[in-house]
C-alpha cells in the first residue's frame, strides 16, 4: 500500500491551473491515472481550445463548481456532484465563480 499527501505533490509553478497527478500506472488493460484539479475564479481547462482525452474520464468535485461544455450541452456541476466524459468526447470546463474549484480526476 502506498500512502500519499496531495499537498505534497508537485505541479508545474507556472501553470494558471493547479493539475496534481496523484498517481499512475500501465497495466495491460491501460492506463490510470488519478489527478487533482484545482480551478481558480476565471481559469479554464483545457487553457485554450477543446480537450477530447482518449480516455474516459471520471470527476467529482469537492470545492466549488464548474461549468462545463460538451458537444452543445452545458452543466453546472457543484461540491458533492459527479460528471463523466467519455473518451474522444470534446469539452471544456470553466470557473465562472469566486472561489477556487476543486475536482478529483480518474482518468481510464
């Protein structure tokens, strides 16, 4: 078993967005990875343009809330509340609030 802090985790010190990759690994069915987001008032992600992941990717926020766009469909998704997004499917996600929003990724 392995026992990580998140705080201790390093992320890029230039990056508008906090993105903490918690912890990954390949095995032969894929690969997972399991990252923690943190979304300041007014940022965005992906920083410009569309995201389309080629994996599924599973989110639940524990701070705040987001908006997020996919495909013409847009959704407040707040504290507590749980998005998917399939892989290959085009989104974006902003803090359109005044606080810092945070979100836990599993990315499959």
């Amino acid at each position: 078993m392995q026992v990580l802090s998140i705080e201790t985790l390093q992320e890029d010190p230039k990056a508008p967005v906090s993105m903490r990759s918690v912890f990954s690994h390949c095995a032969l069915t894929g690969n997972l990875n399991l990252q923690k987001n943190i979304i300041p008032p007014g940022k965005r992600i992906p920083l410009s343009e569309i995201s389309d992941h080629g994996e599924n990717v599973y989110s639940i926020i524990t701070n705040g809330s987001i908006v997020t766009e996919t495909t013409g469909e847009t959704h407040r998704i707040s504290e507590g509340e749980t998005i998917f997004i399939s892989a290959g499917h085009e989104h974006i996600a902003y803090n359109d609030g005044n606080e810092d929003c945070e979100i836990l990724c599993v990315h499959i």
